[in-house]
C-alpha cells in the first residue's frame, strides 16, 4: 500500500509585495515540520512540489531539517496541476473595485474588522465561482480546477508505485478538491473544509489498486507540540 501526504504551504506573506513567499513564520512551520517528520522516521521517497515559490520553499526548509537517510534520493518532481486557484481573479470577478488592491485594503481598514470583512468578500467571491453560472467569466472555472488537481494525484499514483511515501507541497485548494472527490463533498461543504486548513498541515492518503482513501485530515500536530498558539496559522 501506498502513502500520499498532501502539505499545505507553511504561512506565506498575505498583505506584503510578494504573497508567493514564506514568511518568517512560514519557514519556522515548515522545520518543525520537517523535525515531526524525522522524530516518526517519516523516509520520503518522491518529493512533489506545486510550481509556486511558497510550495518550494516549504518543501526546502521541510527537508533540510530531515536526516540523510530518510531524505528522497531522486530528484524531486514539480506539477504545476497541484498550483493553487487564482484567488485575485476569484475576488476581482465578484468585486470589480478590487482590482485595485488598494480599494480593497482601503476597505478592509474602514471595516472595524479586517479579517472578518475579508472573510465575507472572500466566502461570497467563491460562491459565486464554484457555483458554476458564470464560468466563463473565469480562465479556470472551479469544475477545471477540481478536474486538474484530482487528475494530479492520480497521475502521481499511477508514477509513484505500491509501498512508496510522496510528500505533495501544495496549497489549500488542492487539498480541498482533492478531499472533495475521495469524501463526495458538495461544494458548500468542500469551502467549509478550505477554510479549515492550517499552514503547513498534512493530510494523508493511502492507496492501493483501485482504491485511495483519507487516513487523516489537516494534522498539525507538530506545531501544536511547540506550545505557542501563535506557530498556528491559516494564511
């Protein structure tokens, strides 16, 4: 039997120049993510990375802190499939105004509550996406992105081989499809479970022959270890 564990990025820099970099909290995440493994005796066979900064960056500073023997002894492979969604263009299509993102930090800041203003823009753009009225409104409707990032895993299935352990660094969207299609969630469940997500989290996934299955979801048990509710993020 076979073992996926799907990583979602460590905290990236949401609000800075460049989100599509790790913060310095993200590359914390992701050597404790990296000594979790190593204190199981986690061996990684093939390393998987999204094509973003954040996937590699997460999976460099992850595997750095591994020992020799249980670092993969290929090189690693990148998929673009296992990318996140256009999450501007997601917010932009539902809120034209945003396109300047200072209207939409204007906004925010003029709401008494940043983060719960965000999150109500946020949670009304992807209903309005994943409800599929106006996909071609979109350069990746949510079916395409759900199509692409299920054929992504079983494309690495079908490469990696029985008995191996790959380790994905992806992002929270990835994860959700991908959990989506293995649980047969709807839609509306499937957002609830997006927003659940926490940096650096693995899920994992066994597989065999004609069956893949969840083994467990969003673990993040190596940043509750360090004892500081601040390690714990979800963007």
């Amino acid at each position: 039997m076979g073992q996926i564990l799907l990583v979602r990025h460590a905290q990236a820099s949401f609000g800075g120049a460049d989100y599509d970099q790790l913060s310095d909290l993200g590359l914390e995440q992701s050597r404790l993510l990296g000594a979790w493994f190593a204190s199981r005796g986690r061996r990684i066979d093939l390393a998987v990375t999204g094509s973003l900064k954040r996937h590699r960056q997460t999976a460099e500073a992850c595997i750095a802190v591994l020992p020799d023997a249980l670092k993969p002894t290929g090189a690693w492979r990148q998929d673009a499939d296992f990318d996140e969604y256009d999450a501007d263009e997601v917010v932009i299509r539902h809120r034209p105004e945003f396109a300047d993102p200072t209207m939409l930090q204007r906004h925010l800041n003029d709401s008494g509550n940043p983060q719960r203003a965000f999150h109500g823009i946020f949670s009304a753009a992807m209903e309005r996406w994943m409800r599929g009225d106006r996909d071609g409104e979109y350069r990746e409707s949510w079916r395409a992105f759900y199509g692409r990032c299920v054929a992504a895993l079983n494309r690495l299935i079908a490469e990696a081989g029985p008995s191996r352990t790959s380790v994905v660094f992806t992002s929270g969207g990835p994860i959700t499809a991908i959990c989506q299609h293995l649980l047969e969630l709807p839609d509306r469940r499937a957002f609830d479970l997006n927003l659940s997500l926490v940096n650096s989290a693995v899920t994992g996934l066994l597989y065999q022959p004609g069956r893949t299955s969840i083994s467990y979801l969003n673990n993040f048990a190596h940043l509750e270890q360090a004892g500081d509710a601040q390690v714990i993020t979800y963007r």
